[in-house]
C-alpha cells in the first residue's frame, strides 16, 4: 500500500514539474479567444450590479486566469469585480498585478488611480491617469477622470480641453462625459460672465 501511495506521488509530482509546451499559433489563437470571451462574459454580469452578478463575473475571471495567469485585462477585471464589492485594497492588488504583468496597460493605472483618490493621494491619481493618456491618447475614461482632478484643482480650462478630447477620443455616447463637459462649459461660463461684472 505503501510503494502505491508513493508511487501516486511520484506521478502527481512528476507531471507538475513536466515543463509544459509552447502553445502552437492555433492553440495560442483558440486560448485568446477564450479569454476575450470570459472577459466578455465578465463585462456583461458587472453591468447588471448584482451580487449573484459579480460573483458570475469573478467566476468567468477566474476561468480565464486559469487559462492565462499574466493576462493584464483579466488581472484588471478581477480587480474591477473586488472594487464593485467594496474591497479596494484587493482590487488594487489585482491592478498594480496587472500593470507588473503588462506596464504598457493602460485601463489598470485609471483604476489605480480611482484608489489613490479615494485614499487622498490626488497626486498620485494625477500621474497614473497622465500615464495612462500617454499609453493610450484614446482612453477617454482617463481623460474624463483626469478632467475631474483638474476641476477640484480650479484649472478649468484645461479640464475642458481633457473632457472635449474625451468626446473626440469616442465618448460620444458615454453620458457621464457628456454631462461632465456640458457642467465644466457651464461652470466655465459663468466665471466669465462673473469677471465681467
């Protein structure tokens, strides 16, 4: 009984140090597809802000984690599920996860700086969310976030010009952006109507 329960061992052991293959470009392909699913999936069930919801949606993270441990959008995502729960410290582990595995990734410094704002470091939110633009021009989200800082800092001209590029960058239909150019030209407005008088 012994020599089997070792025997057993020997086996177990020996096919988790078995280095694992290359994936072929189909595999590769196939495995990528899958995870943009899941991701998919994931996106799907946090809109639907319920909790049954988000545990489908850390559920389909968690599968695509399986499939690829590094992938900085499904780190992301595992880290957006754990904010919607109310547990920023390990949504900004999972963030700060997905920039070690991909630097370049600029959806997880917006959500980082989400963090660092709401622990009073809008310092800190200012420089992930000027790193972010710089990787990605396009990210309206960050953007419209930096907007926001730019705004409590007074400078609203310059927020206008984020919150505009924001529209241009593919926010035309994001009403949050939308409401927030339309209150920053308001706002804008009535300081120059203010200094006129």
């Amino acid at each position: 009984m012994r020599s089997l329960i070792f025997s057993f061992g020997l086996v177990v052991c020996g096919s988790a140090c078995v280095p694992m293959r290359p994936l072929s470009p189909e595999q590769a392909a196939m495995q990528e597809q899958q995870v943009q699913l899941l991701i998919t999936k994931s996106i799907d069930e946090m809109t639907k802000d319920a909790r049954a919801a988000l545990d489908s949606a850390n559920n389909a993270l968690e599968l695509a984690r399986d499939l690829d441990p590094r992938d900085p959008r499904v780190l992301d995502g595992l880290g957006c599920v754990e904010w919607r729960r109310g547990n920023h410290d390990l949504a900004a582990y999972f963030f700060e996860k997905a920039l070690k595995a991909d630097p370049n990734y600029d959806r997880a410094y917006v959500h980082l700086a989400l963090y660092e704002e709401l622990n009073q470091r809008p310092d800190s939110a200012e420089r992930l969310l000027r790193t972010a633009i710089k990787l990605n021009p396009m990210n309206f989200r960050a953007r419209n976030n930096y907007a926001a800082l730019l705004l409590d800092k007074g400078l609203r001209h310059e927020a206008r010009k984020q919150l505009q590029r924001a529209v241009h960058a593919g926010a035309r239909n994001e009403p949050f952006v939308l409401l927030n150019l339309k209150q920053t030209l308001r706002r804008s407005n009535e300081s120059l109507q203010n200094r006129r008088d």
